[in-house]
C-alpha cells in the first residue's frame, strides 16, 4: 500500500457542499494538490483534482487504479478531516 500523509487540509465554513481542499504527499516522493472534500447525499467523499475539458465536462488529473487505492485515500483524507 501507500504512505499517504496529509501535507494540509484547507477547511471552508458555510452551507456549501464544499468542506476542504486537500494535498497530500505520497511515499515520501510526490505531492498531490487539489484534492477536495465534499459533502454528498451519502455523506462526505474526496474527489481527486479535475480540469475541464473542450467539451465543457469535468476530468479527473490524478487516477487511482484501483478501487483499494481510491479507499485508503478516500479513508486517509476523511479520517485526518474529522479530527
């Protein structure tokens, strides 16, 4: 698995889905900028960092490819949110 360590969460106050911005550094090697906590129906979730593109739709920069991989971020990131 991933060293994932929090390099800063970025908090937002108000009544938009929006909670934080988030950048983490993985093993030690590479930092990862962007990444945003948002509230859903489901509760809170982290979407990777996202461009637009011509076509006017929302792509993903940073792809996990794996479904474990997305969970530990996802698990990572929430569980440095709430503390």
């Amino acid at each position: 698995m991933l060293d994932i360590e929090i390099a800063k969460i970025y908090r937002f106050d108000g009544e938009g889905a929006l909670k934080a911005f988030c950048d983490i550094i993985v093993s030690n090697t590479f930092l990862i900028k962007g990444l945003r906590i948002l509230e859903g129906r489901n509760g809170l979730f982290v979407r990777m960092p996202a461009r637009t593109g011509k076509d006017g739709k929302w792509y993903e920069s940073i792809r996990p490819l794996s479904k474990e991989i997305r969970d530990a971020l996802n698990d990572t990131i929430l569980a440095a949110f709430n503390e």
